[in-house]
C-alpha cells in the first residue's frame, strides 16, 4: 500500500458579475494594501496571517509593469468594461507538509510555468501557512491573452451561424445569428482535468525526489476503483478546532465515514480469503483421487475436528483437559448453530452463504453512502442558511449606506462578515429555488434522521462482520479436519490396494 498525502484542488472563477473584485481577490491572499482603481475601493489585508510567500510569474511577451501586483490586476480591472465581466482565474490546492517551504515554493513555480504562463497566462500565487497544518496555495490566473506588444486581445470572436445554403440566418428582431469562438481554449473544459493531473503528477515527482513514500491521487474513489464513501473537506475553522479538543459536525461526520470505510474493507477482505480458501478445496477435490462426488459435510468435519482436539489434549493434565474441551465443544456449538441458522451443510452451501454476506454489506454500505452524502450537503446548506440569516442585517445595513466613501469605511470594517453573506447568499440562490424562507430546522431534522439511519446501518454492517468472524473460525476447524482426515484416506486407500493384490 502506497500512503496517500492530501490532494485538494479547486478552480473558480472571479467575476464581476458575482460581486468579486481581481484586486480585492489578490489584496486578500497577498496580504496587501491595494486600491482597486475601476471602483475607487481600497482593501487592506496588511494584517492578515499566514502569507509565507508571493510571487508573479509572467509571459516573455508581458509588460515589465506587470510585476507590480496592482499595475496587473488594474490593468485587467480597467480594460473590462462589462459589470459582469471574468476577471481572473482562481486555483486553490493544498501543499504536502512532507516538503519543505522551499520544496513547496519551487513545486508551485514549476507547476505555473509549465501549465500557466507558457501558454500566455500571468500567474500571481501566494503561499498560506498558519502552523495549523494547511499549507495551501492561490494561484491567480488572467484570463485574456497578451498580443506580441504586450497588449491586452481579445478573448474570442463571433461568428455568423449559416444554413444548409451557407446562408446567415436571421432572427425575429432583424439581426443575425451568431456563435462565440474562443481565441485561447484557455475555457476549455478538458483543461480542468489536464491541471489537476498535473498538479497530482508534479506533486508526486517533488515527494519522490525528496525520498518521501507519501503520493497523491487526483482521481475521484470510483475513478480510482475505491468503492469507499469519500470524506468532507474539513477547511481551516474545523481542523483548528479539532486540535483544541473541540468535537465538530464535520469532524464526527469525517470518523464515522472513516470507521465505516475500515469496516468495508475488513469484510471485503475476509470474504475474499474465504471465498478463496473455498476455490482451493474444490480445486484440490477435482484432482484428488477417489473422492466422493458431493461437497463434504461440515457438521461432520466439525464433530473431526472435535475429536482430533481431543486425542491431542491427551498428553495435557486432566483439569486442563477438561477446560479445553469445555472451550472447544463452546466454538462447535456455535459453529453448529450458525450452519444450522443459516441452512448450510456443506462446502457449496457455505460458498452461497459467503456471497450472500457480501452482497448484505455492499448493499449495507450503498444506503450508508448515499445517505453520507445527503447529509455532507445538508451540512453545507445549514452553515450557509446561519451565515445567511446571521449576516443579513449588515449586508442591508450596507446597502442603505448612500454616502460612497461612508460605504467603503463600512464594508472595510465589516469585510468578514460581508464576506461571508455574499457566499452563502451565492450558494443558496445556486442551490435553492427559493431563498426567501430557508427551513434549517428541516434541514437539522432530516440530517438527525439520517445520522440515526447511519448508525443503525452501521450496526448492521458490525453484524456482517461478526458473520464474516464466525465464518473464519468454521474454516479453522474445516481445516484441522481435513487435514487429519488425509492421512485416514491415504491408509484406507493403501489397505484397498493391498487386498486387490
């Protein structure tokens, strides 16, 4: 088994249209103090934590002006003149805390320029590190290309739509119908994959290089062939309080996902060396000699196997004897009793059984599955619905604000909070049809019945594996007594060959 580091990778877009500002987006990961000259806003993130390094990477053809973190992002603020205009690209993904600060710097530097800048992109990224154990990266993109004069191009062009007469076709409103090209295939959604396998890729060439078994997969489990259910991505606020000691939703939720995905692959695991253990006895009965056609009984290997304990506590004490036999006779009644229970007789019938089992758990852990994710998203939605709800005064307080220079005071000293209104209000208009009534208390019910669900899905998955158990130990004994019954055969079959003679 090959450890696995932590692979996030997430890619967004800043737009205009959402609210978002590029100077705001590199002020904050910066760390700086940047005026946005299309608005007049200045945001002010000097004192902000945890920005261990920054740099801007760009194209040979870039003006030299560029290497100014705010002479960049205006330019891309001033030269888009659409209120819902795509400013930038944003990549955030976690750093391996197996690579020093320099691997971690020289990692996300290679990335860039391989990916990013040689196709024309100006790249400005920050390092985040808070000692919380999170080191990450932000890499902000540009999204319009730069001609041979270091000039801002355009993005794409128009093209008429024609016909079957290569005729342009016009619509109701007297103009024609026309189509977007894009110019830089920048927006092409295969380069979503092509940058996170990537990231994966040269992620894992800086661990192997730095003599570290940990490599990182940016497949999902299923791509991945791991029938598992995936964990939340916890974020900074949780795992900081989960150092403290402080139990959270997401936390509770990750171990209980965590237990249960141990449970899977424990009785994957067992079935599987019984389902082969199985194989190898009908395997070794097809090619033994003189064995009789059906599948051997296991009450009465169990009740051998009973005997051949007994003949070797012989040479023990009798009061050890006794207890022995004591323990022993417990384990064949309680094998008996599962055979008995479950109507099996023989090595066929146990086989039936096992598959039986598996498809039980599998389909145990399917409902657990989709029940995990339910309840991931109901997460989401009642942290959003809080915030939402929590945040909505100072969001209306702000709008009332008429006086513009009033308003930037205000939304400097409430930027946090403004901030976090403006996500979920994004995420809950993304998700919901109606955001004018938002029923957490629901949310919270359903998310306790699907937490009691799980718990009884995992009792039930407990019990699989106590079968799985109970199964594991008849082999146990089914082997013993094969085993001694060999040396029986070999000599009845010697006496056969004997009286023939």
């Amino acid at each position: 088994m090959i450890p696995i580091a932590i692979y996030h990778w997430n890619v967004g877009i800043v737009s205009r249209g959402k609210g978002k500002s590029a100077v705001a987006a590199a002020a904050y990961r910066s760390g700086e103090k940047l005026t946005n000259e299309w608005d007049g806003m200045t945001h002010d993130y000097t004192r902000k934590g945890g920005v261990v390094h920054t740099e801007i990477m760009l194209p040979l053809h870039a003006p030299p002006s560029f290497s100014d973190r705010s002479t960049l992002w205006n330019s891309v603020e001033l030269y888009e003149k659409a209120g819902n205009a795509q400013l930038a690209r944003e990549i955030d993904a976690a750093l391996p805390i197996e690579l020093s600060r320099e691997e971690q710097i020289r990692l996300v530097r290679e990335y860039c320029s391989s990916q990013f800048v040689s196709r024309g992109m100006c790249v400005d990224y920050a390092i985040h590190d808070t000692d919380s154990g999170n080191p990450h990266c932000h890499i902000m993109l540009t999204m319009r290309p730069l001609d041979e004069r270091g000039a801002w191009a355009a993005k794409s062009k128009k093209e008429y739509d024609l016909d079957e007469n290569g005729e342009r076709i016009r619509l109701p409103s007297g103009r024609y119908k026309t189509h977007k090209i894009d110019l830089t295939g920048w927006n092409d959604k295969d380069n979503t994959l092509l940058w996170r396998k990537a990231w994966a890729d040269y992620t894992n060439d800086f661990l192997e290089r730095n003599g570290s078994p940990e490599r990182i997969d940016h497949r999902s489990n299923a791509e991945r062939g791991i029938d598992e259910i995936p964990t939340v991505h916890m974020g900074v606020a949780a795992c900081q309080m989960e150092k403290k000691g402080i139990a959270t939703e997401k936390g509770e939720l990750n171990r209980n996902i965590q237990k249960a995905n141990r449970l899977i692959r424990e009785i994957r695991a067992q079935i599987g060396k019984l389902k082969e253990w199985i194989a190898d006895l009908f395997k070794a009965r097809e090619t033994a000699p003189e064995q009789p056609p059906q599948s051997p009984n296991l009450a009465n290997l169990l009740m051998k196997y009973l005997s051949v304990q007994r003949e070797k506590s012989r040479k023990y004490s009798q009061r050890w004897q006794q207890q022995h036999t004591a323990d022993e006779l417990k384990t064949i009644a309680a094998a008996v009793n599962y055979l008995s229970e479950h109507g099996i007789s023989n090595l066929d019938e146990l086989d039936a059984s096992l598959s039986s089992v598996s498809d039980r758990a599998y389909s145990i852990r399917e409902g657990m599955k989709t029940a995990e994710q339910r309840m991931k998203e109901l997460q989401k939605l009642m942290e959003y619905g809080r915030n939402y709800q929590t945040y909505k005064p100072i969001q209306d307080e702000y709008r009332q604000i008429r006086w513009k220079g009033k308003q930037e005071k205000f939304a400097e000293a409430r930027r946090a909070e403004l901030t976090l209104w403006d996500a979920a209000n994004r995420y809950l208009h993304a998700n919901l049809t109606d955001t004018k009534t938002l029923p957490i208390s629901e949310w919270k019910q359903e998310y306790a019945d699907l937490k009691a669900q799980r718990d009884t899905d995992y009792t039930k998955l407990k019990a699989a594996r106590a079968e799985v158990a109970e199964l594991q130990k008849i082999r146990k004994c089914v082997d013993i007594a094969l085993k001694a019954e060999q040396p029986e055969q070999t000599q009845n079959r010697t006496k056969r060959q004997e009286q023939e003679r």
